[in-house]
C-alpha cells in the first residue's frame, strides 16, 4: 500500500505525538509508522524530549531566597500577583494536584525539623593539657583526675597516636605510642610532661593502667592536642590532620572539623571541597537541597578566578574537579578536562584514569585489554592513588590472569598493608596460586599477636584479644579450606577444628563437619551437629537430619542433651563476642509521612533487631524476603524489630512494599540520627540490642541474628 | 502485630494548605514559611524551564511570595491551591519573558559555553546539551513548547494566555520541536 510509503507531515507527527490526532488520521499514521523507522524516531525523539525537559530542576528552594521573600515583605513590597481570570488548570495537573501536594508535605516535613543536637557520651576521668594550644615542638603539661577505678595507682600510662602533616586519612597504618608515664600528685591527680615532637601537628591520648587492662579513652572520643600557630589559630595541617584522624571514627566531629576549616581558611578550593563531602556524608540530601546553592556561587567564584590561569597546582585542578562533582556538571567536565590534560600523574588524575578503564572493562567485557590499560597506567603513574591499585587487583581477578594477580597483589599490599588476608584468600581459590596464598597464611597467622604499637588506643588488652581470636579464627578457616582443597585433609580438618573451637559460625560447623565425616570422625561430626541444630536459624535440623547427614543413630534422649548443652554453648561463645554499645537518647525516625517516632519508644524494655536496609543495594534488597520471615518469627517471640530504610517514606516506598509482600515494620532515617547514632554508613546492616536498649552485637550477617536474639533472651 | 510504639504527629504536617492559606490570611507568616517549603521546589522548576535563567526563576517565585499575602484576599477556593499557584507562577514566568524580550537581555545561564578541549565524553551530559538547545529557541516558540508539553495546557489555554491564536500556538510548537531536533543533532 503506498500510504504506508509517503512520510506524514511533520506537524501531523508533532499532533500524534501530542495525542492531538483525530481518531481516523491517528490510525493511518500509526499504519505509516509500523513501517518507517524515519518517522517512528521523531515521535520517538518528542516524547524523549518531552520527559528530559521535564525533569530539568530549577535552582534550590534556598533558605536564602526565604529569607529574601521575607527582607521584601518586612520592608511593606508590594507585588500584584495576576490572578483574574484564571486558566482552568490542565487537566493532568487536576489529577495530579493530590499526589504532588503529598510530595511537597514530606519535603516540608524535611526542611521544618530542627537541626539534632550533636551527641557525647560522658567521660569518665578528665585529662587537661597545658598549654592547651601548644606550638610545634612546645612542651606540654598534662593533668590527668582519674576515676575510681584508676584512681590509687602508682603510676599510670598516657598512650598517643601522633599525626604529621603527610598521615593519610584512616587509622589503620598509624602506630600508638606511650607518649608519658602519669605519676601520682595527690587527691586523683596525676601529672606528667611530654615534648610534641616538631613535625606533630595533632594528637590523640588515651589513659590506661600499667597493664592495659583499663583504659579510659573519654568515651571513645579520646582526648586531643591540636599545634597552633603563632596567631593562635590551630593550623591548617592540624585541621586536616584532625580530620583525618576522625575518618571512620567520628562523623560528626569529622564534619565539625571541616566547618571550623572553612571558617579559618576559606580561600581553598579544598576547604569546600571536603566541606560538602563532609555535608553529604553527615546531613544527607535534605539539607543538600539548601546547601547547594551556596556551593554553586562559591565553585563559580573559585572558577571564574582560576580557569583563566593557565598554570594551577595538580591540588587546585583536583579540588576544583572534586568540587564541582555533583554541583555543576558543566563545571565538572571543564576541570576533569583540565586535571587529565595538566595534572595526569596526580592522585585526583590518576584515580580518574583507572576509573575510566574500570568503566572501559564493565562496558566491554574485554579484561585483557583493560589489564594492559592497568598495567600501563602503573608504569605511568606508580602508586599515586590508593584506587589506581584496588582497580588494578580488581581488574587481574576479572581476568582470572595469576601472574598479573601475583604482580598487583604485591603492588596492593604495598599500599594497603593490613589487607593481606584477603589477597591470601583470592590466592587459594586459584590451584597456581594455592601453595603462596597459604604461605601467607601462615605468615599472618604467626604475625597476629598485636604488638601494642598498633593496638586501637581505646582498646584494652583484652578487648584487642577478642579481636584478634577473631582474626586468627578466619585465617584458620581460610588455611584449613586451603588444605582440605589441596588434598591435605588431616591437616585441613586440625586447622579447621581449631577455627570451630570458638566463635559462632553455623554454616563453618556444619562444613567441617561434613570434612571430619569424610575422614570418618562421626564422634566430633555429631558434636558439631549439635551447634548447628541449637542455633535458632537452623530450624528443623532434629536427630533425623543428622542421622540422614552422617549415617549413624543417635537416641532421642542423647540428642537433646546433646542440643540443650549445645545451646548453652551457643550462649557462652556468643556473649564472649558481645559489645556494649549505649545509644543516644531521643533518636527520632520518620515513622509515615508527617510523623516521626522516637527509636526508644519502639524498643524500651524489648529485646530489638534493628536493619538497616536500602532497595537501591542490590545484597540488601536480595535478602528482604529473609528479613521479613525472620521479622514474623521474631515478633512471636516477643522481640521489637525495627527496620530503617534510606530513603523518605513515600506513595512510590509504599508500592515497593506491597509489591515485595514486605509487612514488617519501615521507619526512614529523615534526620539521619539513626545512622549516627548507630554510626552506621551501609546497608545491609543489623544490630542487636538487649533489654535495655544496649547495643550488643553489630553484623552484616542476617543469619546470625536468630542466634545472637537467643543468647540474649 | 499492632504498628509498634505510638506514632507522634507532626505539628505542622497536619495543617493542609486551605488551613495554612487561612493562617497567612490572618497575618500569621509562619504559614507562608510552611508553604513556601511545600510549593517553592516545584515552582522553581516551572519558573526555570520557562525561563531558562535560575536568577529569573528566583526573582519569579520570589514574586509570588511576596505578592502572596495580599492576593490570597482574592483567591476565591475552587480547586486546588497548588494548582493556583502553578499558574500564578507561570504567568509571572511569561511576564517576565515579554519584560525581558524588550529590554533585550538573554538569560545569563545560555551563554554557558562548551570547552573547546572536552570532546571526550560527547553525549554524556545530556542536561548540558539540552539546556544549550533549549537556549537557542526564542521566548516565543519556548513559551508554548513548555505550556504543552511540560505544563500540559492545551493550545486553546495557551493561545488564552499568550494573546495569541489557538492555530499559531500549534505552528509554534512545531517550529519549537524542529528547532530543537536541528540543534540536537536527531537526524532522523
């Protein structure tokens, strides 16, 4: 037919589109464009076009431009709004009106709610220093009133953790030193003096009894000397240093930090840069909407005073990029261009380019080019960036290549030293690789003892045993596996048994036991059989599962004392691994849109399972089903469950909810205190707490929780 | 299993916008706080696309707000506020375009220019490329292709508030999208 031959006129495609058409006109061109591609991609473009322009968002609903509306009101501005003969409105806005007015109340909701009051536990002994601003280099006097239980000592030890301006951020490479002995001075007083060395620019001190065994780290804040400068004002390498320090151990210090930065020194580009990391980190998106429009004016200043120079600093090129990411992405483009063409071997530059090759692999699936790429950019640049070498070793084990895993493992390990275990692990999946992944191994294995030059300042001595159980019982299974794996099976099944004579892992359990069965050890089989039918998450696991699983009978009566010691068991070994963790009071979550819930009156006097969870993470939405079976279980129990999503509550969170068949109980963190208060920054994440709302135990393991409920009920 | 713990209202959550209207009607400006951090989100929006400038989309909205109080002693409650509020907005919007079209001025955020040297993420900012196109249509043929096709008036209401023939609102719409296709590079 030649109907469907001849092109429509493009306004009759302008009105299709539109869904303006008379109904025969409709038919005949919808005929046409079943058959022509040319025409199909101008409706097709219109209707792109038409959703992309209506998404562009305007400028922010800044508090400064409240502020302006009410300078002009408080002044008597008059302005005649035009409001005759008002155009009815279009007819999808009436519809809509209901569904968008419910929107803007959550969004009000967010920006009405007070700031929260930043939280501190409270300290129990109280150590000043004198001066408390020192000078580089200056001598210090320290005054240390003990609580009563360090109190009537003959002496006490003062631990630090010293920063020069070059320490990265994080605190794992960092070693602690004894930076004075405390000496009795009467009435719960002791005193000591230290000398800063020259280079320090910040400190942390904890206080500890002779033999580590009580330490008083001021509520895990720790206590600090920041270098002043001759105008005595704390430096900016003091800053930075703090802020470095407090990466991963306070947030909201951390953020604190960065604002006093840009109150002192607000003529870096960094200065900003790291104030709204801190900003998006620490206040969300709620108070991003606000904050962005100063970021805006402030990067557009920064721009038009640095682009038109043609020589920067590989920093300013940098910052300026950090800067812009996520603020203007037209900005954003301009000073990657420029970082990548002025700057390529600096950090910022370097972690750019392995990023795109990153971004090259997961597009077109070709490892061995993107390893050349790596290997490449390695020559070019060498360990400029941390990322250059986690890409890297990512990029080898997608190529499965063991000489490439051998030359970046080393590379990592030179830069991230404390992560041996990892790469020793990858090694022993890989038969080539096996017999250096358990050579390392060992060498960890022998090395695990903490010296006390990397023990955590707020960690006692036997906190930090507990802590590297832990570690030598994850060596140990990876080690055994290994064994097990390159047939050496006794072997294997002795390290593995050493990694199950503590801890509580059912699934490790259950896999050695399956090993010892294959050796023939039936008696240490049921043994472990027991542990796993005692945990509640293995539900359903009765004599008749273990007789189907090794073959031999057992009776009745011996297999429940068997499980009921076994669950004594469970309650020992899970208690040893507990913590102590007091939350803040007054913690408040969106409960539905326009009402919020404090987190205490949801859990007081109840055993509680806090998750946390985000459907925008793949590993957390996979295991909400789980949750949800568990949260049935629980709640028959007796147990609060109160799970926190990251994001607002909303229609669209509602739908996702009855779509998924999720019933338990949802609660946005709208203030982020949760996050805080838990310091938590991930999802899936679960939390235990006993009766008294202490939290217990911390994983990212639901199938633990069962368990961990148990031990304390 | 009963919802857990009680559920504490929100104070200001409750108060609908016919409460929160009534209020600023009273003289109580702590409603129009409440309703400028309901309504003014979406009213940028609006402000900007017909624009195309963030500082005309400001001054706009600010408009609105501070011409609030005394206007809502005419507004008479049929339908709904938002919606008022939509067009108020978008007339002030179309106002400001004419007040501009004399005095000549181009929006400040259309002379953005690409850097010559970043050719290697072409077509990855979308928003960029869109927003330099939308810059290059005259206020006339933006108007309506904003009205119909992000507002969703028709032609007969655009040609209403515009002062311009229902048919002309169509050609205008046409040439919009053409020009746009042009700028945009959609051969097809």
């Amino acid at each position: 037919m030649i109907e469907g031959w001849i092109h429509p006129a493009e306004r009759a495609l302008t009105r299709f589109a539109t869904g303006e058409l008379e109904e025969t006109a409709r038919a005949r061109l919808a005929r046409h464009l079943a058959r022509c591609a040319r025409c199909r991609g101008r409706v097709a473009f219109q209707r792109d076009l038409k959703a992309a322009v209506g998404a562009l968002q305007g400028p922010p609903a800044s508090a400064a431009l409240l502020a302006r509306i009410h300078d002009r009101l408080s002044r008597e501005e008059r302005v005649i709004l035009p409001v005759a003969d008002a155009v009815a409105l279009p007819t999808w806005w009436r519809q809509r009106a209901a569904v968008a007015a419910l929107v803007a109340a959550g969004a009000a909701l967010w920006f009405l709610w007070p700031t929260a009051p930043l939280t501190a536990g409270d300290s129990l002994g109280e150590l000043t220093f004198s001066p408390a601003a020192p000078r580089a280099g200056e001598a210090v006097q320290v005054a240390y009133r003990a609580p009563t239980t360090l109190a009537g000592r003959d002496r006490l030890v003062l631990r630090a953790r010293y920063r020069t301006p070059r320490d990265e951020s994080y605190n794992s490479g960092l070693r602690q030193i004894v930076a004075a002995e405390l000496r009795p001075a009467g009435d719960r007083v002791f005193r000591a003096s230290l000398r800063l060395p020259d280079s320090v620019v910040y400190a942390v001190f904890a206080v500890e009894d002779a033999a580590g065994r009580i330490v008083d780290g001021n509520a895990h804040r720790l206590w600090e000397l920041i270098v002043h400068g001759r105008d005595g004002r704390p430096t900016l390498d003091a800053l930075e240093q703090r802020q470095h320090d407090l990466m991963g151990r306070n947030w909201e210090q951390g953020y604190e930090t960065a604002r006093q930065i840009a109150a002192l020194y607000p003529d870096r580009v960094a200065t900003w840069s790291q104030l709204l990391f801190y900003e998006k980190n620490v206040l969300g998106a709620s108070h991003m909407d606000s904050a962005l429009a100063g970021h805006r004016a402030r990067l557009k200043a920064f721009h038009d005073k640095l682009a038109p120079r043609a020589s920067l600093s590989a920093d300013d090129l940098g910052y300026m990029f950090w800067y812009a990411l996520g603020v203007d992405s037209l900005l954003e483009r301009y000073w990657k261009a420029r970082l990548a063409r002025e700057a390529p071997r600096s950090p910022f530059a370097a972690q750019n380019r392995a990023g795109d090759i990153w971004f090259r692999l997961w597009r077109d699936k070709d490892s061995l080019r993107a390893l050349a790429d790596m290997d490449r950019l390695w020559d070019d640049v060498g360990p400029a960036h941390g990322n250059v070498v986690n890409l890297g070793w990512r990029v080898a084990q997608v190529a499965r290549d063991s000489a490439a895993l051998l030359r970046w493992a080393s590379r990592y390990l030179s830069m991230n030293r404390g992560d041996s275990l990892w790469i020793a692990t990858v090694f022993t999946g890989y038969p080539t690789l096996r017999s250096e992944g358990m050579r390392l191994l060992r060498q960890q294995l022998r090395g695990l003892e903490t010296p006390n030059s990397t023990r955590a300042l707020e960690r006692t001595v036997d906190e930090q045993r507990v802590v590297d159980a832990a570690s030598a019982r994850q060596i140990l299974v990876a080690l055994g596996d290994a064994l097990v794996a390159n047939r050496q099976t006794t072997a294997g099944l002795d390290t593995l048994n050493l990694a199950v004579r503590e801890g509580w892992d059912v699934a490790l359990f259950r896999r050695v036991a399956q090993i010892q069965l294959s050796t023939g050890d039936t008696a240490g089989a049921v043994r472990l059989l027991g542990l796993v039918a005692a945990d509640p998450a293995t539900e359903g696991w009765s004599r008749d599962s273990v007789r189907r699983f090794t073959g031999t009978s057992i009776d009745s009566a011996a297999w429940e004392r068997l499980v009921q010691e076994s669950r004594g068991e469970m309650r020992r070994r899970l208690l040893d691994l507990a913590t102590r963790r007091h939350l803040p009071p007054d913690v408040r979550l969106e409960a539905a849109v326009g009402s919020a819930a404090r987190f205490d009156t949801l859990t007081r006097g109840r055993v509680t399972v806090v998750a946390f969870w985000s459907r925008y993470c793949g590993p957390s939405k996979d295991e909400l089903p789980a949750l949800e079976r568990m949260t049935a279980r629980l709640q028959r129990q007796g147990v609060a469950v109160v799970t926190i999503t990251d994001e607002r509550i909303s229609d669209d969170l509602r739908r996702f909810l009855t779509e998924q068949k999720l019933t338990f109980p949802v609660y946005a963190d709208a203030w982020r205190e949760a996050s805080r208060a838990f310091s938590q920054w991930g999802t899936p994440a679960y939390f235990v707490l006993d009766a008294d709302g202490v939290v217990r135990f911390q994983y990212r393991d639901l199938d633990r929780v069962p368990a961990e409920v148990a031990a304390l009920q | 299993m009963p919802a857990l713990g009680p559920r504490i209202p929100f104070d200001s959550e409750r108060l609908d916008d016919a409460t929160l209207v009534e209020r600023l009607r009273n003289g109580d400006l702590r409603a129009l706080d409440d309703l400028f951090h309901r309504h003014a989100h979406s009213l940028l929006g609006v402000a900007y696309r017909l624009t195309g400038s963030a500082a005309d989309a400001e001054d706009v909205v600010q408009d609105v707000f501070v011409g609030l109080p005394v206007a809502l002693r005419r507004y008479a409650e049929r339908g709904s506020f938002a919606g008022w509020l939509r067009t108020v907005t978008v007339r002030l919007a179309l106002d400001r375009m004419r007040r501009r079209e004399r005095r000549r001025e181009i929006p400040l955020d259309s002379t953005v220019e690409r850097d010559a040297g970043d050719s290697s993420a072409a077509g990855a900012d979308v928003r960029w490329e869109l927003e330099r196109a939308l810059a290059t249509l005259p206020d006339a043929l933006r108007a309506v292709f904003m009205l119909k096709e992000v507002e969703g008036y028709s032609h007969a209401e655009i040609g209403q508030m515009l002062g311009i023939r229902r048919g002309t609102s169509e050609v205008r719409l046409h040439r919009a999208i053409r020009t746009l296709r042009r700028v945009l590079g959609d051969q097809g």
